[in-house]
C-alpha cells in the first residue's frame, strides 16, 4: 500500500549525502545527526537492542531494506519525507538507511510531534530521486502476543495515550461509535477484544489494492467493504478507540519472511499497536497473523500524520521501489 501525500509544512539541520559522494558545498549537519545516532544506541531498551547480544547477533536476520522514489517536477518544488527506520531499531542496524537525492541538494532534518524522524528538502525541476538503503538485524522472532493484556479503566490510562482515543481526520469514531459497541460490548476486555476487531475487519473487508484511494475515511471502508491495509489499520483503531482502547497508526517495511509464494510487489505497509497492560502491542488487521520482520518508520492518530512523502506543488511520480529482504 502506498502512504505518499500530496500539499502542507518546518527544523533541525542533517546532513546531504549524493548517490555518487561527490564533493559539494551544501550545507551538511551528519556530524550532528551521528551524535544523535550514538546518543539512541546508548538509549535504546534493552529488550530490542539485538545488537547488545553477541549470542542473538549470531543468529540474527540481516535485513536489507530501502525504497527508491522518482519523480518528475515541472517547477523547483518543497518535499518533506518520512523514510527512515525509527530510532527504537537503531541497535540492530549494519548499515544506516540514510536518505540520499539526485540530484544532491541540502536537507534539513527535525523530530516531529510523535518523534518521527522528517527530513526537509527542495527538489529542483527535472527528473528527482529519493533513496534509501540499509541493513538491520532482526531476531527472526514473530511479533509477541500477551494473551493476558488486560485493558486499563481511563482513569487510569497515561494521559500521553488520550490523544489516541479521539477521533481524527481518517478514524471518524462519531460515525462508528454505536456500530462498534454493537459488535464488541459483550466481548472480552484487553487482549481479545482487539483481537476480536482485527478479526472482523479481517473478515468484512477485502484487500483491493487497485482500488485504493486517499480520501477514504475508517465509515467508508466498512460501508464498502473494501480497501488498502491503510484502510483497514483505520478502521481497526476506530472501533479501539470507540471501546476506549487507545490505538495510534504505524507506517514501515514489513518482511514476507516465513510468507508462502508468491509475495506481493514490495510496498511500504500499515498496522496499528494498542495500549494495553502499561505499553503497546502490534496488531496487523490487514494480514491478522503475527510477522517476521517489521520496521517502523512513523507513529502518529492516523495516516494524515505520517505521510511517507509530502510535494508541496505538481509532479509524477515516475518509479517506486521498495524491498525488504533477507540480506546474505
């Protein structure tokens, strides 16, 4: 499923790298972007800094993944994108996905509100690519499962966890509040009523990936029947957030490893993590089994807050690449 978007925009300064290293007098802040880089590593939890383990490092999964995105502007044109692995994976990579152009131009790069790593750059009439392509360990291990997840009463909840119970500009809960007490009032709290919405969504709407489109809101997906695996993350945190379950959207790679042939064209994917027992949980209720290899990119309420890339004026979007695959 593509997450590209199209018109709106802000700062901390990166770096430029050009696919051929050229020598350049753009302005370059990786020295900073490094610092920060080893300040996430000695930050990062010990519960998924694979790296930490010569042990796990043994038998880990090198993942190669990346994405390459050409495009055609008619005018010099502002882009912010979205494309590299979150922080929390930073102790399991070999080789950092850093953002190259070409042409080569100055990028600015800033956390947003949800800590999501945005870079800032403007893109000269022509022909323009983005690219990306790293290496990360993965353990191999499918997403966890914590059957006994129990659900908190709100008073209790973390007040950073109300912002994902409110409904926002793809998650209308006003329309779907009624339906979802409905369908998920009598089922059991925590774990397996998330579970009992991912199997719903699973079961009442069909994957049509040509029939995709960005305006489709979580209502519109369950009237129809149909959608992307953005439109059935959506409709899941909407019925989470009506039962009041905070749920907030997700947005990376996701392996086919340990997926029967043949797979899919690689694409960018999307799945949801709900709060549930004092931290959050993966849920996935377009493939609605736990997976090998999962990369985060961004988190936000839903996709309008994590659009992978966003042009600021006309293009074509000539080619579009991804992979994530086992490296040897």
């Amino acid at each position: 499923m593509s997450l590209l978007s199209g018109k709106s925009s802000i700062v901390e300064l990166r770096f430029c790298l050009c696919e051929k290293r050229v020598e350049t007098k753009t302005r370059s802040g990786r020295d900073g972007f490094d610092q920060e880089l080893t300040t996430m590593k000695q930050e990062c939890p010990s519960d998924v800094c694979l790296a930490s383990s010569r042990s796990a490092r043994k038998g880990a999964l090198r993942i190669s993944l990346g994405c390459r995105l050409e495009y055609e502007f008619s005018n010099a044109t502002p882009i912010l994108a979205m494309l590299n692995v979150d922080c929390i994976r930073y102790c399991d990579l070999e080789l950092l996905d850093y953002l190259t152009t070409s042409p080569c131009v100055p990028i600015e790069s800033y956390r947003d509100g949800f800590g999501n790593w945005c870079s800032k750059l403007r893109a000269p009439p022509g022909t323009f690519t983005l690219a990306t392509n790293g290496i990360f360990l993965d353990s191999g291990k499918k997403d966890p499962v914590f059957r006994a997840a129990y659900q908190h009463a709100l008073e209790d909840l973390p007040s950073n966890t109300f912002v994902f119970l409110l409904g926002s500009r793809y998650c209308d809960t006003d329309l779907l509040s009624d339906k979802a007490w409905r369908l998920f009032g009598n089922s059991r709290t925590g774990w397996a009523r998330v579970q009992a919405i991912c199997d719903y969504v699973h079961q009442h709407v069909t994957f049509r990936y040509e029939h995709a489109r960005p305006t489709r809101t979580a209502s519109q997906t369950l009237a129809e029947g149909s959608g992307d695996c953005r439109d059935f993350t959506h409709l899941a945190i909407s019925f989470c957030r009506c039962m009041n379950i905070p749920a907030r959207y997700c947005t990376g790679y996701l392996s086919d490893v340990g997926e029967p042939e043949p797979h899919a064209k690689g694409d960018f994917a999307a799945w949801m993590e709900v709060f549930l027992a004092n931290r959050w949980w993966v849920f996935d209720p377009r493939n609605n089994q736990r997976r090998i290899a999962r990369f985060l990119i961004g988190r936000g309420r839903d996709a309008a807050d994590v659009p992978l890339t966003r042009t600021f004026g006309e293009n074509t979007l000539r080619n579009f690449e991804v992979w994530t695959e086992i490296s040897n």
